[in-house]
C-alpha cells in the first residue's frame, strides 16, 4: 500500500481544511498542517500492517494480541507535526530476543535475559491459551535430569494442558526467546521513503497556508 500524497489532499480538503480558520495574517496560532497530518495516518496504518504480516512470517503471533487496539495504537497530532506508536511493552521480546537462564543463543545480542524460571499467573494464563489454541509444538516428555522442570507431575495431579503448560514455561525460560527483528524489519521498511514523501506533504501544506494567507492579505 503505496503512501498516496494525493489521497491525503483530498481527504484534508474533504474534511474542510482548506476552508478552516485559524490562518489570520496577524494571528499567532500554529499552521495546521492537513496534508501532513493525512499521510502520518497513512504510514500508521501502513506499519501496524506490516507489523501483523512479519509476526505471522516469522511465526511471532500467538493470540494476536499485541495487535489489539488496545496494544497497539497509532496517534496523529491535530497539526500533523508528530506521530506517536504506542505497543505494549512485550512487543520487543520477540523482536530482540531474550537470553535464556541457561542459553543465549537464541538471542546472543538481546539486552534482555531470564533470570529463573518463574513466571506470572497472567504469563501462565497467556501460555496455556496459547497450547489450548493448537498453536503450539510442545512434547510432554519429562527427562528425569530437568530437575527445575518438576518430575512426575501427572503424579501431582496436573493434566494434560497443565504439564504442557509447565514444559513449555521451562522451555521458554531455560532457552530463551528466538530474536526475529520483525518490528525492526517493519518500521525500516515502513519508513524507507519517508523523507521523501513528508517533505512533499509538508511543502503542499505550505502552499496551500501561503496561498489562503494571501487571499486574506
């Protein structure tokens, strides 16, 4: 989806922009910046939609929530002047990886490591939706030498989904998180001709200011 310079004009032109007030020669209010505006939007959603594809490519979705609107939001300033991406805080775990309690090479270079194999009740939540859902490849094999994984836990009255659910915990803590760059990959190729594109959105902008400036004069 190509950023469209000329939708994004006539959309500010359809939403009355052009014939807005606030422009007065002698009035000292910020110029709203229409075009601009429109086409931060059109990268916004242009990113939340190559977020999603890599997440899938790079097999990082699990239940899709980081996608909801309420983990991933994109916010435009009335005068277009900035764009603010706000994402839950876990999107960047699979993106740089994280280093195991016991091996970092699943993300050798990540900033973030485990340090025990504990984890939340809502992680553990998380994870056991996660098996439920059919997404995930997990054996129940319990090796007698994974002491921290917890021997003969059918014997403790756990059930299937619930030793699934510890194995794959001990997994994730003992090996780390895979490092997939797919939002590092998403915003460079979001972003690969942004400059480009806003200085043409920002110089129609002024015209359009100048030119109702003028009409003023």
């Amino acid at each position: 989806m190509p950023i469209s310079i000329a939708k994004a004009q006539q959309e500010a032109i359809n939403s009355g922009w052009l014939d807005s007030g606030g422009d007065d020669i002698n009035s000292f209010e910020p110029v709203r910046m229409g075009i601009s505006a429109k086409v931060l939007a059109q990268y916004g959603a242009l990113l939340k939609l190559n977020v999603a594809r890599l997440m899938n490519e790079r097999k990082v979705v699990a239940s899709g929530a980081l996608l909801d609107d309420n983990n991933f939001k994109i916010q435009v300033s009335e005068d277009g002047s900035q764009m603010q991406i706000i994402m839950n805080a876990y999107f960047d775990y699979p993106n740089k990886g994280v280093k195991g309690v016991k091996s970092s090479s699943n993300a050798p270079n990540s900033p973030y490591q485990y340090k025990n194999y504990g984890m939340s009740a809502d992680g553990r939540d998380s994870i056991r939706k996660y098996i439920e859902s059919g997404k995930a490849k997990i054996s129940t094999v319990v090796r007698s030498k994974d002491k921290a994984l917890g021997i003969g836990m059918e014997r403790k009255g756990l059930n299937l989904i619930d030793t699934k659910t510890e194995t794959l915990i001990y997994m994730i803590k003992k090996y780390g998180i895979k490092t997939t760059n797919y939002f590092d990959d998403a915003v460079k190729e979001t972003f690969k001709d942004f400059e480009l594109i806003m200085s043409e959105a920002v110089g129609r902008d002024i015209v359009f200011t100048l030119g109702r400036l003028n009409k003023k004069g």
